[in-house]
C-alpha cells in the first residue's frame, strides 16, 4: 500500500497514476485506491484495500510541533505523527554533536501507559506485568527503569518498551506505532484488578548523549 502526501497539483497527478498502475496489476478482485485531502493544519488519508475495507488515519502533531518548524525542521510523516527527521546542519553533525556532548529528542509521539491496581498495591500490579514482560518488576526500585518487552502467549515480541516503577503505579513508554495493539494487550490479559490508561495529550523529552 502506497500512501503520498499532496502539496501540489502535480503531485496529485503522480499518485493518480500510481493508483492506476497498482489497479492495472490487481485485476484479480483487489481494487486499490488512494484518496488524500487537506483537513485545516492536518492531513487524513484513505487507504481501500479489498473494497469492502477501508481505514481512515490522522496524521497528529505534538506540542512542539511548532517549535520544530520555526527552527527549520524537516517534518515528515512517522508512525501518525508529522516529525523534524533533521535540522539544517544535516544528520550527520547531529549526530556527531550527540554523541560529543547531548541533545534533546522530541518523543511526544511514543506511547506513554500508566498501570495502576484499582486496590491501592502497586505490588500487584508488578505481579500481573511480569506475566506480560519477563523482567524482574517486584523488585524494581521506585523511580528505577528497566527495559523489556510484551510478549505473546507463544512468546514471541509484540514490542519493546521502556517501564519505570513511580511508586504507586508504573509507566511504559512504548513504540508510538504500536501502542494501541500494546493496549488492547494490556487491556485483555492485565487483570480485573488493575487499570491501564495511554495518556493524551503529554508531551515526552528524551536526553541523548555519549
């Protein structure tokens, strides 16, 4: 499935025939169709795949959406997110200047989950994630971090996550692409007793350096 964001005239004329030529090689049934339209500051996008399917996706913006442009970000579309991939002087001084001395990652787009028991013991709470992501949670030291993984019941990885214990509940941070399939996850295999709620709505800085 192709997906391209229209600035102009003659872009919409590259994915017209784009979409004829993917209709050209699926003859077979499978109608394919891209339709892409301005909504005020965000763009949504229609992707049909068998014609009785379709999905609407919006593209968000975080906090510092702003910020990023008035410094000459260059966005792009990341996991429903419109994100600065670089800056002017290039990746490649970025980079160098992360790891020489630190820089600062807008991660607002990552999935921030807070679980918490509906009794009041967090010790229980870390009783039912251990079942969930095979790292050692009870004994977890309060502001203390670990990184693991949600497993599936064959044990295989549904994603990678950051956990933090803050006392009385623990945060994941989870991959912004995957973190509504993270908490249906959550949501069908934590327990009766214990309440996960993805925040909205905040933002989430991260500090890189050597």
């Amino acid at each position: 499935r192709t997906v391209t964001f229209v600035h102009s005239g003659e872009r919409l004329n590259l994915v017209r025939r784009r979409d004829n030529d993917l209709r050209q090689m699926n003859r077979g049934g499978i109608a394919w169709c891209i339709i892409l339209r301005m909504c005020g500051v965000r763009y949504r996008y229609f992707i049909t795949g068998k014609k009785e399917e379709s999905a609407l996706v919006e593209i968000n913006r975080t906090a510092l959406y702003d910020f990023h442009s008035q410094m000459g970000g260059k966005i792009v579309p990341f996991a429903g997110y419109e994100m600065p991939v670089q800056y002017g002087a290039g990746i490649m001084q970025e980079h160098l200047f992360c790891r020489q001395s630190s820089a600062l990652f807008d991660v607002s787009h990552m999935g921030q989950i807070i679980v918490r028991s509906s009794m009041g013991r967090n010790d229980s709470v870390a009783e039912h994630l251990e079942k969930l992501i095979p790292v050692d949670l009870k004994n977890l030291g309060e502001n203390r971090q670990r990184y693991g993984f949600f497993l599936n019941d064959d044990g295989g990885i549904i994603d990678d996550l950051m956990i933090t214990n803050k006392g009385d509940h623990f945060l994941i941070v989870a991959n912004a692409a995957r973190k509504d399939i993270d908490m249906k996850h959550l949501n069908n295999k934590i327990g009766s007793d214990v309440e996960a709620q993805l925040l909205e709505g905040r933002s989430l800085i991260a500090i890189q350096g050597p």
